[in-house]
C-alpha cells in the first residue's frame, strides 16, 4: 500500500489517486499529490528518462517500471547513437535524413526524420553535458564510427557518424540518464506492472460536421510486484515508453522483459498499431544463440564470410558492402545459407571475421562483444571468426504517433495527455527498416519531445475523471488466472508461440507461412483460455505476470501476422518471396491495425484493416541501391 505520507508535495498541482486492491479484492482509495507519469521498461527505457528529465524540470513527475530502471534494455545497445557532428569526416544533417529516408525504404514519414537528425547533434551534446564518457579523438573531440547505411553526400561512400562509448553506449546513455533524473528528484515506483491504460471517452464533431467519439487520458491501472496489490494512478499526462516485442520470437536479441506490453495496452484499449509487418532482424547474433554481436564489429572494419571465406556481402551491396542496411545484410545472410555456403557442420550460419584486425584495437573499440564470444562459443577473435546470423532485433511499428509524441486514436486525431517514445511508437523514423544508431537516437529526440510537451499539457489541462471501476476488468483477469485449474502451462504455449514465429515470420515470408503462423497463433489463443498458473501467491508471482505477458504476446503476433498478410509487396523488413518487388503505386502507406468487434480480416473477427499516408517532404521514393 502507497500512503500519502510516501509521497512528496506536488510540483504544479493537484491529485493522484492510487486505486489498490487489497487480499479479499474490495477497492480503496487513497490520495496523494503526483502528476506527470511516463512508464519505462526496454530499449525505450532511456526515451523514458529523457522524458522524465526533461518533464520532471518543469512538472512532478512519478515513474512507473516494469523493472529496476537501469536494467532496462537500453543498457544492451552497443554501437552507438548517430549524429552529423562531423568531428572525424565532413557530414550535415541533410545527408543524415536522406540516409533514414533510403534505409527505411522511402516508408518513413520525412517530417519527423528532418526533426530527427536535425536534432540529433544537440541530443549528443547534452548527454555530454551530463557526463556521458564518449570515446574521444587524440583532439578531445567526441570520436565517430561508421555505421551500416550512413554515407556521406546523398549514398556515395560511407560516413562516421555514430558517437560511442566502446561497444556500451546504450549502458552508458541509461546509467547517465538515470542519474540525472535522481539528481532532480523523480518520483519511480520501481516493478509496478502497467496492465491497463484508463481512457475515457467524449462526444466530438469533426470539422467536416462528422460525429466521433474523442478519447483522452485518465490514467493507468498497475500491478505491484511485491505485494500483489493494484494500484490506478490518475494523471493528466501519460508517457508510454515500454519498448518492443522481441519475445513473440525465440530467436531474439531482446531480453526477456521484452513481450509487447505497451503496444498491447493501447492496442486493446482501442488504440491502432502502426506498421506491426516490419520486423528487423539483426544480422550478426550468436549463431543458436542469437545474443547480439554489435554492427560496430562491421564498423570497425569486420567482415563477413561464407563457408568458402568468400566476402560475400560485395555481390549484395558492392559500394557500402558488409555496412549495407540491416536489411539487405540479413537477407543476404540468410541466402548465402539457403544457397549452401553456411559454415559449421549444420552449414546454417556465416561468419564475422575479426582476425586481420589488430588485438589492441578490438579490445580498445569492441571489448564487450569479443568477451561474448569467448564466453557464449568458446571462439577467440583475435584468431576465429565468429559465427553469426540474424536475430530478431527492432520493431519499426508500434503506437502512432506525431513528430510532438501525441499518440494518435486515428490517422489525424490526438488523444490529449497520451503520449509515446522509443520502440514502443511508430512516429514513423524508421519507416520499413531501421539505420544502426537510429535507435538510441529517436529515444533521445522523441523522448525529449515527449518530456516537454507532456509537462506543458499537464500544467495547463484539467484532470479527467477515472472511469468507474476503470480496475475491474484487470482485477478480474488476474483472478482468473490465479485460480484456474487448467491443464494449458502457459511456457509450452509461449514456447510454441516462438518457434512458430521463427518458422513462418522470418526473413523470409509468403502467404503460405504467414497463413500457418496466423492459423497457430489462433490456435494458441484458444488454448490460452485453458491455462493456469503454478504459483498461487500474491508476492512477487512472476509466474502470474508472465501469463499475463503471453497475452501480450499473443496480441501482438496476431497483428504482426495480419498485417504482414495486408501488405502484398516486399519492403525494407517484410519481406515476401511470392511478390519480392517493392510496390510504391498501392502500398506506398501505412498499415494501421485496429480492434473493432464489428469487423473482420482474413476470417479473423474483431480486427479492422485501414491505411495511413505516408508523409514525403522532400525525397520523392526511388530504388534502393548500396
């Protein structure tokens, strides 16, 4: 239980109500002072500390994770974050956007890339400014690398543009975010579980006279790790910044915290999912393992070779080679294997070779990722190449989204006091694929964005009220879980979930294995209402919370699949064999996937298929050539 006394006096104003609910489930209420509240949990987890940072200077500011927040999965990026500084080479921002542009497979909405890259170089600065150790040039400037798709001058050669902390500057960006935003006071409520967004909605008229139904931002409903009870925090603004979905496949570089849970919220509160098709798949994990191998061993100078030691990447991409867009580098991975020239005794994975590089230089730039391989493969760098090939890495889609972070209920509309940053949202930045160091990037750009304009609405909007019993249909769905008797175990339907994933919705697609996936995905759903969970407790029930995150899961999958079936072309990470060319003139848009009870798609009730426009400032779609 939270008590008032727990909580410090507001900033700005006025309320929190904390709704929990105790051992014989009758609600109470208990009032306390707290406000803007964003939700960290992954690669998006620093796009929440931007956030918080940048809110909690002008508004209170209370913090709800799904774990401790410098365990989030930001501190698992490893190359870099890009910036045209042109500390090392000649670069602008106007190369940088074109290069997000072309890598995104001329899917990405130009307006928000020109605010991306132009940016950019303050986003890096300011992490400078609270103390990120970037590695440095022997001038005392921040050192640059190159980075898969990042050329200089319009695609003529590649570009060092990525800013690094050796091969941990996600780590480095988390740890420094997080301590700026304890300096300045931020409120976190640390394993608080959001299961629920609060929205409520209003009769509204559209310009053209069209009545619709306005929703806005009451609060969330969330679960607390320790003690099992649940809290319903209200707040006039709400930042979503709960990562990806990694987990709905069992190959993944993403940790396992990663299953989906803000995109599925929204998304079963009447939200859309923006492009949910496009999937990236990180060329070099750990062969088996998929454990990530960071681009910057390509960046630094590593190359990748197929069984016969061919570099085989100059057939795919002959100007920008192994650093082509993780795209075309995983696809070209993944036929050279189909073709016949994987290595290993399986001849199902390529090789990263490192061995014509200096010992001193890998472990000065790459000390992490050459450690991974010594422990997880027993293989030396200095002298092996390392076996590699793709794991499932980025979600392009997610919760749509405005250049300001204000999600979207529709293609126009804004839910006010909503917003969203990092992996979870789809601004679109990254289009159809997504450029290495974009990530880390977009979070700090979108993350700001999403601080400031979350703490301007906040101190101007009045509080919505909470939807009555808004915490009932969540209460509910946990106490079926808890008591069920079912024979389903919900690892084995996860487990077949994942491999079913990695079947059918790989690299590789066509209607047939996309059809198998959607039909087992269905399947599973089923099967889900038959599952119980082993642990009956109410204190730190992680077994309880990974049945709720298999939902997640299942919701996500589902989306992914139909709006894979949707898209009848081939682009940046949807790849579709039975129609491998790009098709500008009828899917030159944005998927949105809806649930809607009196609609169908595929024989699947319940889900409505529409369209957004994608928008094109200045770079008119041509084809993609490296």
């Amino acid at each position: 239980m939270v008590s008032a006394g727990d909580l410090p006096a507001p900033v700005i104003l006025a309320v929190l109500a904390i709704v929990f609910v105790d051992a014989d489930l009758r609600a109470q209420r208990v009032e306390a002072p707290v406000e803007v509240l964003p939700l960290p949990a992954r690669q998006s987890a620093a796009a929440a500390l931007v956030a918080i940072f940048e809110a909690g200077q002008r508004a209170h500011t209370a913090v709800l994770t799904k774990i401790y927040p410098t365990r989030s999965h930001t501190g698992a990026a490893q190359g870099g974050m890009c910036a045209a500084l042109a500390n090392v080479e000649e670069d602008n921002w106007e190369w940088h956007t074109f290069d997000t542009v072309k890598g995104g497979d001329y899917l990405v909405d130009q307006d928000a890339a020109e605010v991306m890259a132009k940016e950019a170089i303050d986003a890096v600065l300011d992490l400078e400014k609270m103390g990120l150790p970037f590695n440095r040039t022997p001038e005392g400037k921040i050192d640059q690398r190159r980075f898969g798709g990042h050329t200089r001058d319009h695609g003529k050669a590649p570009v060092r543009r990525a800013c690094y902390a050796a091969d941990r500057t996600g780590h480095m960006i988390l740890q420094t975010l997080y301590q700026n935003c304890v300096k300045h006071n931020v409120e976190f409520f640390n394993e608080f579980y959001v299961l629920d967004l609060l929205l409520v909605e209003e009769d509204a008229v559209r310009e053209d006279g069209t009545a619709y139904k306005q929703k806005r931002t009451a609060g969330v409903v969330s679960y607390e790790l320790a003690t099992g009870e649940i809290h319903v925090f209200q707040a006039k603004s709400v930042v979503f910044a709960t990562g990806g979905a990694g987990k709905v496949y069992k190959t993944t570089s993403n940790a396992h915290t990663l299953t989906g849970d803000g995109m599925a919220i929204a998304y079963r509160a009447g939200l859309p999912l923006e492009d949910m098709e496009f999937v990236q798949f990180h060329p070099t994990g750990l062969a088996g393992l998929g454990i990530l191998l960071s681009e910057a061993a390509r960046g630094e100078g590593g190359i990748l070779r197929n069984a016969d030691g061919e570099r085989f990447m100059e057939r795919y991409a002959p100007t920008i080679k192994d650093l082509a867009p993780r795209d075309i580098v995983a696809r070209s991975m993944a036929e050279e294997v189909r073709q016949g020239r994987g290595a290993g005794p399986n001849k199902d994975y390529v090789l990263l070779d490192l061995t014509h590089l200096e010992p001193s230089h890998i472990d000065e730039k790459l000390p992490d990722i050459t450690e991974f391989a010594r422990t997880y493969l027993g293989v030396e760098p200095y002298t092996e190449p390392v076996p590699v090939f793709p794991t499932c890495h980025y979600f392009m889609g997610g919760i749509p989204t405005n250049i300001k972070a204000e999600v979207l209920q529709d293609n126009d509309t804004v839910v006010p006091g909503l917003y969203a940053a990092g992996e979870v949202a789809c601004v679109s930045v990254h289009g159809s694929n997504r450029l290495g160091t974009n990530s880390l990037l977009d979070i700090n750009v979108f993350g700001r964005r999403a601080g400031i304009y979350a703490a301007e609405y906040a101190a101007q909007a009045d509080w919505v009220e909470l939807p009555e019993g808004g915490e009932l249909p969540t209460v509910e769905h946990i106490e079926n879980l808890r008591s069920a008797t079912g024979s389903e175990r919900v690892a084995d339907i996860r487990a077949e979930l994942q491999e079913s994933m990695d079947a059918d919705m790989q690299v590789f697609r066509d209607e047939d294995s996309i059809r198998r996936a959607l039909a087992k995905i269905e399947e599973l759903r089923g099967r889900y209402e038959n599952v119980s969970v082993q642990d009956k407790g109410r204190r730190f029930n992680l077994d309880l919370l990974e049945g709720m995150e298999l939902g997640y899961l299942l919701d996500i999958a589902e989306a992914m699949t139909l709006a894979a079936l949707g898209r009848k072309e081939s682009r940046g990470g949807h790849y579709r064999e039975d129609y491998p060319d790009r098709d500008d003139e009828n899917f030159m848009a944005h998927t949105m996937i809806y649930r809607d009870e009196t609609a169908e798609m595929e024989g699947v009730k319940g889900i409505r298929f529409e369209t957004k426009p994608v928008v094109v400032t200045r770079y008119q779609p041509m084809e993609r050539k490296y």
